[in-house]
C-alpha cells in the first residue's frame, strides 16, 4: 500500500507540519542521529565508547550494534553538526522524495549499501564514527541525480551540484577538519552511482538489485509498494477478444 497521506489537520503546523513532510526514511534517520548525539555527546546517557565502531568488541564480543549506531554520529553540537543536519534535509530529502519516490526500499538499500561498503576502510584507517562518510555518499548520489542544479554555498559561492560533494571535502580541509571521511563518502557514492546506474546502461546487466524482502518489509509497512514475484495473477475482467488459453505452435 502506499504512504498514508495526512491531511493537514492531521499533520499540525509549524513544527510538527515540517516535521512530518520529510519523508519518512530521511526523517527516522535524522532523528536517530540528534537523538542519539544529544543522548551520547551531550546528555551522556549512553557513553560514546558503546555505540563506537570498535572492531575487537564487534569480532570477539559480537557486540554487532556498533555496526549500526557508529553511522549516527556526525559530531557534537556546534556549527559543522548544524551544518550536516542541513545537508540531510537540503540533499538526502529530495533523493528520497523525488529520485525514490515510489521505490523507498531503494533508497533504503542505497543506505545500506553505501554503509557496507563504508565498513571496509573505516576497518583499516580506524573510524571510530562514520556518520560523515554515510552523509558524504549520499549527497554524491544526489549530486549525480542532480547535476546542473545551481546550489549555493553559505550564500556566497554558487557552483553546480555536480561539484558539490568535492566542495565539501575542500571545505573540510580548509577548516583543518580531516579530509578521509569525506573522501570515503565520495568513492563510496560513486561506487553505488557506477553499479546501479551507468554500468547497467552501458553493459545491460543488473548488479545491483534491491531485495524481495526489503521491497515487501517497507511495503507492510506503508512505504512503496511490494515486490511483483511469481506467476502472474488472474487476467483482469473486460475486453477479452484477444485473450484466449493460448498454445505452443507445432502442437496439438
């Protein structure tokens, strides 16, 4: 079934109507993160070194929630995290809303591709948190789905969106802030663009495909719709003149 549509009197004002008209999947993602920074960083209800990406705790403790939480942390609270929070809302909302927005499941699938594949460096250049490198990439697709769109930096600069993912990363490293995650981010984006997209229109072979089960998980839930699989159903009532029970030529 579809997303269950609110009118405005459900919805509220103010707050509560901005709220929720962010689609569903950027709005739990971004509410995991103020949630769990504000209950870890500032709160101090859950000590960092719990929901951190430490891999002697993940292999021999098979604490496998930090192969999660690490990705919700993309700072403390100061201006970078408000700025990272805008890039969610100004970026990764209109890729759900418009490039998915019939297929969430593959917005979805493109997260959890993307933080997959982010795993394997954070193993080797030791990222404890990798909530950049997450937002990084998808802000890279939505730079590739996007690419003439004129976007402007802080007021100041305006540059294509085809460039903006590259934008940051110098901005990172204008600010001393260190570079890698961002560069992590980028590869990782342009891997996930390169397989889902341009190989398949070049080479006409599908590598990657959203799950059956992701597909019909997210639509019990109301967001998009289910996987079509199996037999085909039924032929629908109506004009039947040329439907028929059909055979194989060259037999009986």
């Amino acid at each position: 079934m579809p997303p269950r549509v609110m009118n405005a009197a459900q919805a509220g004002t103010g707050f509560n109507n901005w709220y929720f008209s962010i689609p569903p999947i950027t709005r739990y993602y971004a509410t995991t993160i103020v949630v769990l920074t504000l209950a870890s960083i500032n709160l101090q209800f859950i000590p960092l070194i719990h929901i951190a990406l430490l891999w002697p705790f993940v292999i021999k403790k098979l604490q496998i929630w930090r192969l999660v939480t690490n990705f919700f942390i993309i700072g403390k609270f100061n201006l970078n995290f408000v700025i990272r929070m805008l890039w969610i809302f100004t970026y990764v909302a209109p890729l759900e809303q418009q490039t998915y927005q019939f297929d969430p499941a593959d917005f979805l699938f493109m997260m959890l591709f993307n933080a997959t594949c982010i795993l394997v460096p954070a193993y080797f250049l030791n990222f404890f948190f990798n909530g950049v490198p997450l937002l990084l990439s998808m802000v890279y697709v939505w730079s590739r789905f996007f690419p003439e769109q004129n976007v402007s930096l802080f007021g100041m600069v305006k540059i294509q969106s085809f460039y903006l993912p590259f934008a940051f990363a110098v901005l990172s490293l204008l600010l001393g802030d260190d570079i890698r995650p961002d560069i992590v981010g980028i590869v990782v984006g342009h891997c996930y663009y390169f397989l889902k997209e341009l190989y398949p229109r070049t080479s006409g072979v599908t590598i990657l495909k959203t799950p059956t089960f992701l597909k019909n998980m997210l639509a019990d839930w109301g967001l998009g719709r289910p996987a079509a699989t199996g037999p085909a159903g039924p032929a629908p009532s109506g004009f039947q003149a040329f439907r028929g029970s059909g055979r194989r030529l060259g037999t009986d």
